[in-house]
C-alpha cells in the first residue's frame, strides 16, 4: 500500500491572505481556551471527550471546527456556550473567566429553536428584553436586524408558517440582537437542502462583514468550512484533540467560483487527508456473500 | 395505487364520512334505547293492565310481570270469571325516548314538592357553581405546584412521592372527614372536589411540563435569560397548549366526583334533584338529568376548545380530536380561525 505524501501545497499563501493573517492576529482576542478536557462517566471508567483543547479566536474572526462524528465538537461548542461544564481547563471572554451561559455567546443550534409562541419578532425582542431593555425599544431594534436578513415582512408571523432556511436566518439575527462577543453556530445549516444551504452560507458571510461579531461554526461539510472559515480547527476522535490548525489560503471575498480554485482545492485535500481514514486503513470490511448471478454485475 | 380499503391504519375517512359517523355514535346508541322501548316484543317483560277483570289485586295501570299476569288469569278463567286484560311494557325505569325528550322541558317545569326540594335550574345551577369553585380552588394551587414540580426535580422529588400515595386514596372518603371540618352545607363538596381534583392535577400538570422542549431552554439561555425568565418566559409558554388541554381534561375528571361531592353532608345540586325524582318515580326526569349533565360537560368541553383556538395563534392545527369535534359543530367559523 503506497500511501501518497502528505500534501503541502495548501500552506501555500499570497501575499495578500499573509498579510490579512497578520492584520487579524494583530487584532485583540476575544474567546480564548486554555487546555480544555471532559469526561464522561461511562460504563468502563471515565470516557474522555475532549483532551487538552487550547485555541484563541480574534476579533472579528471566522473559525470552523470540523471533524469525524464521535470528536465531541457538539461537546466543544456546548461548553463554550456555558451549557456543559468542563472537567479541567478554563475559557476566557475578552480575558476574563467565564461561567455558565450568557447572552455574550450567542448561539445557533442545528434544530430550529425559533419560540414557536413567540411571532418572528418578538423571538428577535427575546433576548433584548431579558436583558432589561423596554419592550419599545427593542422593538425597534428587533425590525433593524430583521431589515438587514430581509424578512421585515415576516415580523409578525410565526414560526411555523417559515421555511427551513428562513427559520435559520431569524434564528441567527435572534442570537445577533443582544450583542454577543461570540456567535456560535453548531451545524446551523446542517437540515438544510443543499441548495438553501448554499444560500446561508452566503448569508452568513454578508452578515458577518457588516455586523462586529466574531464567529465559531461547527460542521462536518469540508466545503462549508473552506468557504467560510479564516481558520480551520480539526479535531480527532477518541479522545477529541485538535489534529491541525488550518489557515485557510483562499482569499476573501469568497465566492462560489473559488471552490475549484487551486487554493480550495489543495485545501480540501487536506481535509480530507485529516478526516477520512483512507479506505485500506479501514479494518471493518462487511462480510457480505454474493447472492446475486454470475455474469450480472454492477462493477 | 393508495390502499383504498375503507379500513387503513391511521387513514382518516373523507370529510362527509366523518361527520356522517360522527352522528351516528350518537344515534346508534338512540336507536337501540328506541328499538327496545318501542318495539313491543323485544324484551317489555312486564304487562300494563288495562282493564283488570275479574283478579282482585289488579288495578287499570299496575305493572305485574307477564308470568304473573298470566297466572292470575288462569285461575279467574278456570273459576268462571272475566280475564284482565293488558299491554306488554317496559319497566319504569326505562322510560321510552320521547318521554325524556319531553322530560328535558317538564323537568323545568316541575315543581319542588317538598320544603328543601328546587327548580331543576336551580339545582344544576348550584351544581355548576360547586364544580367551578372546586376546580378553581384546585387550580390555584396545583397548577403552579405541577409546573414548579416539572420545571425543578428537587421540588418533584420532594411533593410527588406523597402526592402518588395519597391521590390513590379515594376522595369520597374524605367525606365524613371533610364534613366534620367544614360543616355540611358547600365547602365540604368543594373538598371532596379539590381532594378528587388537586392531587391528579399536580401529577398531570408536572408530567407535562417535565416534557418541555430542553432545547428552547437552551437557546433561551444563551439569549441571557435568568431562571426566572426561563421558568416564566420560556418552560410555561412552551407548554402553554398543553397545559390547557390537560386542565380540560381535569376539568371532565371533576364532574365525575360532583356526585360524590353532592351527597355529603346535606344533599344538594343535581344529584339531589335526580334522588328526589328517582323517589318520586319521575325516572324520565332522572335520565334529562344525566343527559343535562353529559351536555353540560361536552359543551364546556367544546367552548373551551374553541377558546382555545383563539388563544393559541401559533398551532397550525392542533391535534385534538376535539378540535376536529369542533370544526364539525361550527364548521365555516373554525375552518377560517
């Protein structure tokens, strides 16, 4: 089995994507994660989630984090948002050690978590009121973000008369509304057809230009990621610890025509490398019994 | 090819099909009361005398059993005399179909015989007063407790296991018990009412807010909502509908300990006129009672599910098999809401 080298070739950077990796380490950090871990009681002893996770996200930085199913990046993403605890390690908000959920870290979940009691606007209002503010103005500001996704129309319908992708939209100017320092999307587009999917990813990148948020999104589409992502976290399973750190080379502002540009595609080899255990690696084989005749195959 | 057997698992029948068997749940069981009240040879095991010969115990109207019947009249024949004659009838416990039909306005109509005794209005009213003033006094209590208990384990933990012991205790029992403490007039068959109702509803209501929606608590969370927010702003919405349709169903639980309830102490309401009635032998007065009741129930039933309708804009179609009930009772107006 001659396993071909590993690939390089997606280190590769001009000068204008160094120089933006510059500008953006220059920038001050926002979230920052020093050797996280969690484990979980299991049957045979404790199982081990997430082992020594250290990453910092600047400001105004887009990450994805990516890796096989099993790597425990729900569990990361959780445990950011506050809504699991770590068992060692610290996370620091704009340098200062943070504790259980708030609306600093605003999150988008792959389900649709829209309040189905509450019309498109007042899921927007939420969190605005919980955090004090008067049910007039937050009105106001409620119609802002839902002007800048294009759904003022929908202001005063419910949920469930939207659609999957237009759901997701408010979800995001829901979780944009308090003002978070962090928004963080796990698999936000994961239940979308392909084709809304595209057009989110698209969304987010508009929105994310025009709104000072920095960004963290979960996804096992290696695409997504490329196309999103400043940075790519991979992670591995069992334990899950970050395998590589990618600084993606395709230069912004991204398209859809870039996903067969050289950068891309030596990006996505990569990935791809890191993610899929190549097939001769793989010792499960099925044991299947041929039960169909001879002379009628399919190749 | 859809499977077109008129009998499909979960396959609804057209909309004329449905209403059509909607109806006939109720005149099938009408038909069957007319058919053995009208049709003289099916079961009449007794026989109305209408002219009583030459037996001396017989009266014009006494109801003797046909064996009897036809045994007095073998000895009066073979003594020489003349035969009475008679119809077959039912026992007056069943009255025929258009005797209560006409009962549902005499029972209006007929007057207290006795100093104590009411108006039928009267009493159903008082009726009506107890269960509503028993079920609110319930509620009071054992809806913010259900939901304190579904929302936080601790508390479930805390109240269920004593609230699982003692609803299985009867609440008539309470009878004796609840008069001695509150006298014999209203209150104690309001509490035998909260007792039969408070104990479920806790239960019940904690169920169904235990099975809230954990990740619109989540994302409620991440918007910065504290725990009181969470409980008030997210857990309690979110299970706004069900809770409502749980108190309904509660609500149908509490009729059925009114007659309980009615008899402690001294005896009032609806059951008391249906005693009273039953002692004077106006049985058809007995059964519009019942029916007044089971009306009375389905109707409040039905009001409160077209209210709910209104109050809940965001289900698209709830469903309750009683909102369908609904739309056939009003259909234009239900569709469009």
């Amino acid at each position: 089995m001659n396993s071909p080298a590993p690939t390089t070739d997606y280190l590769r950077q001009s000068l204008g994507v160094t120089e933006r990796f510059q500008r953006l380490k220059a920038r001050p950090v926002v979230l920052e994660i020093e050797k996280l871990g969690r484990q979980f009681a299991g049957k045979n002893g404790p199982v081990t989630a997430l082992r020594d996770i250290s990453l910092k996200i600047h400001r105004r930085e887009l990450v994805c984090v990516i890796g096989p199913s099993g790597c425990g990046k729900s569990t990361l993403i959780r445990i950011i948002a506050g809504l699991d605890v770590p068992t060692s390690g610290r996370l620091l908000v704009d340098g200062k050690e943070s504790r259980g959920p708030s609306s600093e870290r605003g999150m988008v979940f792959q389900g649709y978590t829209l309040f189905p009691w509450l019309t498109v606007k007042r899921n927007v209002m939420f969190g605005l009121q919980m955090g004090g503010m008067s049910q007039l103005e937050a009105e106001g500001k409620a119609l802002e973000w839902l002007a800048l996704v294009g759904l003022s129309k929908f202001a005063d319908t419910y949920p469930a008369q939207l659609s999957g992708g237009m759901k997701q939209r408010v979800a995001i100017v829901r979780a944009l509304a308090p003002n978070p320092r962090v928004l963080l999307m796990d698999e936000p587009f994961g239940a979308l057809d392909a084709q809304t999917r595209a057009q989110m990813q698209a969304h987010l990148l508009e929105i994310w230009r025009n709104v000072d948020v920095t960004i963290l999104f979960i996804t096992h589409d290696l695409d997504e990621a490329i196309y999103l992502a400043d940075r790519i976290i991979v992670l591995k399973a069992h334990p899950g610890e970050v395998q590589e750190v990618i600084e993606v080379s395709v230069p912004r502002p991204r398209s859809a025509e870039q996903f067969n540009s050289p950068e891309f595609l030596a990006t996505r080899r990569r990935l791809e490398e890191l993610i899929h255990p190549r097939v001769d690696l793989v010792h499960e084989k099925l044991p299947i019994v041929r039960l169909t005749p001879v002379g009628d195959d399919v190749e | 090819m859809l499977s077109s057997h008129w009998l499909t698992v979960g396959k609804e029948p057209a909309a004329s099909i449905r209403f059509t068997l909607t109806v006939l749940s109720f005149l099938l069981p009408i038909a069957v009361w007319a058919i053995v009240s009208y049709v003289p040879w099916i079961w009449h095991p007794l026989i109305r005398v209408s002219s009583a010969g030459d037996v001396a115990w017989f009266k014009t109207g006494l109801l003797v059993e046909r064996v009897v019947f036809a045994e007095e009249n073998l000895k009066v024949v073979t003594s020489g005399g003349h035969a009475a004659e008679g119809e077959r009838a039912n026992p007056v416990f069943l009255p025929a179909p258009h005797q209560v039909a006409q009962a549902f306005i005499t029972a209006f109509q007929t007057k207290p015989i006795l100093r104590g005794d009411r108006w039928l209005h009267e009493s159903l009213w008082l009726s009506i007063k107890t269960i509503v003033l028993g079920f609110v006094f319930s509620s009071v209590l054992g809806v913010p407790l259900g939901i304190l208990c579904g929302a936080y384990p601790p508390i479930a933990r805390l109240t269920e296991p004593v609230i699982d012991f003692i609803r299985y205790m009867p609440a008539p029992a309470f009878g004796a018990l609840a008069v001695a403490v509150l006298g014999i007039f209203d209150a104690p068959k309001m509490a035998i009412i909260v007792i039969g109702t408070f104990f479920q509803q806790v239960l019940v209501i904690g169920n169904t807010v235990r099975r809230h929606e954990p990740a619109l608590v989540e994302a409620a969370q991440t918007l910065g909502a504290n725990r009181r927010q969470l409980l008030l702003s997210v857990i309690v919405p979110s299970c706004l509908v069900d809770l409502y349709n749980d108190q309904r169903i509660l609500l149908g639980w509490a009729w059925t300990y009114l007659i309980v309830a009615e008899v402690v102490g001294v005896s009032s309401g609806i059951t008391f006129f249906i005693n009273q009635q039953a002692k004077y032998r106006n049985f058809e007065n007995v059964y519009a009672a019942i029916i007044m009741i089971g009306l009375i129930g389905l109707m409040t039933d039905q009001g409160l599910a077209f209210i709910g309708r209104r109050l809940f804009p965001w289900q698209l179609n709830p469903p309750s098999r009683l909102g369908r009930f609904l739309r056939w009772l009003f259909p234009q107006k239900a569709v469009e809401a």
